[in-house]
C-alpha cells in the first residue's frame, strides 16, 4: 500500500499560479505512470496531466501550455505547476499512481482549487 497526500491548493485569481503536489509515502519509481485528474462540481473526474517513468507528459487540451506535471522519484512526489488559471480550472485536483497504464492503483484524498476573482 502506497499513500498519496495532495498539497498547494487554494484560492487564487484568474491567471495566477499555483503548484500543487503529490508525496508519496513510499518510492513512485515502480509506478509506470503518475498523474493528476480533477472534479469539478456536477461533472466527472477528469484526466488533466500524465506523466510516465519515462519523462513522457501528456495533457489534457485544455491545460495544455498552462500546465506542467512533473515526476521527482527520489522524493517521491509528483508535481502539476498551474499557470494562467482560469475559472473553469476550479476543481478537486486528485494525485494518482498507476502500476499499468490503465486504472490507477492509488489516489491521493484531492486538494481544492478555486480560481475566482
């Protein structure tokens, strides 16, 4: 068992930043891909950011050129810098690791974003 524990969310204004990140409370090297999905109020999770053991990222359209997942295994903790937040990108932002590249094996318990004015 692996735990994931999110932390950097908050309230910020429309197009400020924050860096939200995923410590893990053992290795992450044997996760093949570590990632970040949100939840918006009414709406399903939401994949938002991937990144593989690899170096490989992957976004979703909509945060692509804002956002920037990244992978520290030797502190074991996964980060998703945020720029240019907008209103919509308020949401539950949730940590997960995936053994795979499929399902993920664990979650983290989310941190709340709100971007608002």
């Amino acid at each position: 068992q692996v735990q994931l524990v999110e932390s950097g969310g908050g309230l910020v204004q429309p197009g400020g930043s924050l860096r939200l990140s995923c410590a893990a409370s053992k290795t992450i090297f044997s996760f093949n891909v570590m990632g970040w999905y949100r939840q918006a109020p009414g709406k399903e999770r939401e994949l938002v950011a991937t990144v593989s053991k690899g170096g490989t990222t992957n976004y979703a359209g909509s945060v692509k050129g804002r956002f920037t997942v990244s992978r520290d295994n030797a502190k074991n903790t996964v980060y998703l810098q945020m720029n240019s937040l907008k209103p919509e990108d308020t949401a539950v932002y949730y940590c997960c690791a995936v053994y795979g590249f499929t399902i993920p094996d664990y979650w983290g318990q989310g941190t709340q974003v709100t971007v608002s004015s």
